[in-house]
C-alpha cells in the first residue's frame, strides 16, 4: 500500500531553510529574511509537537538508563523505527522521584502531561537495595512482605492509604521491580489534586517479632544512586494530528511581518545540511547522475536535519539528527516499474505526452513510503519523554 504523501510542515519548512544555504549555524538575519527564518523554524517546532522550547539540561543532566534501553529498543541510532508495534501508544513519559521525606515515600508530578492525552498504561519502576548485613542463620527467613500504597492525603500521620500491590522479595539480592498502577495513576491524570504520592512498605518475621521497613530503596538524594532513581513512566497516545494548524495557516498568502519576530526564537538557527561532510554516518541516498542536459528520473536524495544547527542539542539527548530525504526528478513517459508510479500517474503521463490536455502536466515526485521518527528528549520541566512521529523519512519515492 502506498503511503501518504510527507506531512505538508515538513516539507515547506525545510524547503523554506534550504534555501538559506545551512553550511553552518547563523544568527537569524534582521529584516524579511529573519521573518521568513523566524516562520520556519516555528512551524518546524510545530511538527515537533513543541510548544515551548525546553531548556539546555543536557550537560547537567543524565536520562534515565530505562528510557536510553527503550529508545534503543524501538529506534535504530539515526531515531528510525526498527519496525512497528514496539511501543505501546505513541508517547511514552518518564518522572523521577521528588520526594525527599525517607526512603519509602515517593512523589511524581505528572503535571507536564498535555490535555487530550490519553493513557494506555503506568508502571511504578523502584530499585530495592541489597541488605548488607546477611545471616547464616538456617531459622532466618530470607523473603520479606513488600506492599504498594497509594496515599490518599499527605501531611497527616498515620497517613490514610490504598493497598495497590503486594509481594515477596528476597532481603539479600537487588534490582528494579516494577508494579503496574494504571489505575491509580488514570485517577491522578483526571484530578491533580489526588495525587500524593506512594509509600512502600516492608514486613519481614524473625523469631515472632515482625520488623518493619528493613530494607531500602535507592533515592534520589543519594548521589551514588542517581542512576537507580525511581520512575513513574506512563505509556500514552497524544491523540494529535500534528500537521493541522499548519495546513490551515499554510493557506495564507503571505506571512504577516507582524506576527512574526525573529527574537523569539533565540536558540535556532539554520536547519539543513545538505552537504556530503559525516554522511558517512548516515543512509544513503541514490547516486544523481551528473551529465549535463540529462534528464533524471524520479528518485531519492539526502536531506540531513541537524538538530546541532538549530539550537536544539541541549535538549535532545538522541539522535543528534536525521536523515528525512527527499524526492527529485522527472516523471517523464513512459514511466519505469522503478519509478513506483500509480496508475493515475500513468494515465496522467499519457495525457501529457499526448498532449490531449493543455492544462495536464507530468506527475509529482513525492514520497511514496515513509517511516517514523523517534525523538528521546528533556520537556520544560525536565522529565525524559520518548516520543514517535509518523511519516518523517522518506524511504521510497515515485511517481503520483
């Protein structure tokens, strides 16, 4: 099945920035031209779903390494997706733990999670530390009762709470469990006010005597396990068609100057690369014939986005950029089983070679299939987010 043609953003915004020659990062230009750079680099925001630009976290900040895992998992290192149906929902949300009271009470705020969004599932992702004092002891029971809670208020004690989730852990190993707290967390999602957090519990019997929270789990505050942090970590769906208030605007005849200012968009710079410097690292495209006079035929050339050049590397933590491609060339009769055409382009080509129509012209060359992007990021406030763009690489082109 052929795929839809690339989303209309994409295309006008990097054809507009292909033409300030992106051989390296410029300041915007005053005047037009900065308008016209400043308009550009807006809609390319608006491809990316970033209302805001987030701040440069990424020299002081490290992702958490299940959210590196994930984006390895369903990406390849250029951000393509390895193949479809690897992640569930199209947005998946990661929350480090801000609670700083002991090391059983754990507090995410969610509050960066957009309106419309719809979640699919939660997952409560702890790291339980290894006990460092072991009995040999044979009457010694080496499990201990680990329950989940919900805390239904804060400030009060003893704090009133939900059971969600119980079982038995060993005191004397260490590693991630994670619980499953869809449910809880849908609620907090419809009503912030009901989010305080979770506590966690430990039981554990010897000798008639119950001990209560003998083991630990890491925290944020210790430096040493920052790496281990807990995360709450939702899997959603964004439920936007992202390209819309382009389409409708894009319907303009002009950019208005008075809408457009260049200083808002301090951080970006020029978009494109188009050069052949480190494509070595990337896909290639089809090589362009260079005789002169020749008429090409459909097919597909490189179209680098470096996120570098546009300011935008202090957030984005992978892929440094990516290769979008596109399509260029002749659509001429008789078109070639290479050249992927429709039958409506075929007639359309017979119609002009035929010249039965004088308003007929040959048929497009576009993207005829194309992948998802994947992009693993800092938001505003800083949570990790990995997050699934469809129709983003042109991997095929032909005739339409």
């Amino acid at each position: 099945m052929a795929a839809r043609p690339p989303c209309p953003v994409l295309r006008l915004c990097l054809a507009a920035l292909l033409s300030l020659r992106a051989a390296s990062a410029l300041p915007l230009a005053p005047g037009p031209r900065g308008e016209v750079q400043a308009a550009a680099l807006q809609r390319l925001r608006e491809v990316f779903d970033v209302e805001e630009l987030p701040p440069d976290v990424l020299s002081r900040r490290k992702p958490p390494q299940f959210m590196v895992d994930l984006f390895n998992k369903v990406a390849d290192a250029h951000g393509i997706t390895r193949a479809p149906g690897l992640l569930q929902g199209d947005v998946v949300r990661s929350f480090e733990d801000r609670a700083h009271v002991d090391q059983h009470h754990f507090y995410f705020d969610i509050s960066a999670m957009e309106k419309g969004e719809q979640m699919l599932k939660a997952e409560f992702r702890v790291f339980k530390l290894r006990m460092t004092r072991v009995s040999r002891r044979s009457d010694v029971k080496h499990f201990c009762k680990v329950e989940v809670y919900e805390l239904l208020e804060s400030g009060s004690k003893p704090q009133k709470k939900h059971l969600i989730a119980s079982r038995l852990l060993s005191l004397y190993t260490e590693g991630w469990e994670v619980f499953n707290v869809t449910q809880t967390v849908s609620r907090w999602v419809g009503n912030s006010r009901s989010n305080h957090g979770f506590l966690i519990t430990t039981t554990h019997v010897f000798n008639n005597r119950i001990e209560h929270n003998l083991i630990k789990f890491a925290k944020s505050q210790d430096t040493l396990q920052e790496s281990r942090n807990a995360l709450l970590v939702l899997f959603t769906n964004s439920n936007k068609r992202r390209s819309l208030n382009f389409v409708l605007s894009s319907t303009k005849s002009e950019i208005n100057p008075d809408k457009t200012d260049a200083s808002h968009v301090p951080h970006e710079t020029d978009v494109i690369k188009s050069s052949s410097a480190s494509m070595d690292r990337r896909p290639r495209a089809a090589p362009v014939p260079s005789a002169k006079g020749q008429v090409t035929a459909c097919h597909r050339r490189e179209l680098y986005v470096d996120f570098n050049a546009i300011g935008w590397s202090g957030w984005i933590i992978y892929p440094s950029g990516y290769n979008a491609f596109y399509c260029r060339g002749s659509c001429l009769f008789p078109l070639g089983e290479s050249l992927n055409a429709t039958n409506h382009a075929t007639v359309q080509s017979i119609v002009h070679t035929l010249k039965l129509s004088q308003d007929v012209s040959t048929p497009c060359c576009v993207p005829d299939e194309l992948k998802s992007l994947n992009l693993l990021y800092f938001d505003d406030k800083e949570n990790v987010v990995l997050k699934n763009y469809k129709d983003m690489v042109a991997t095929r082109c032909g005739c339409h």
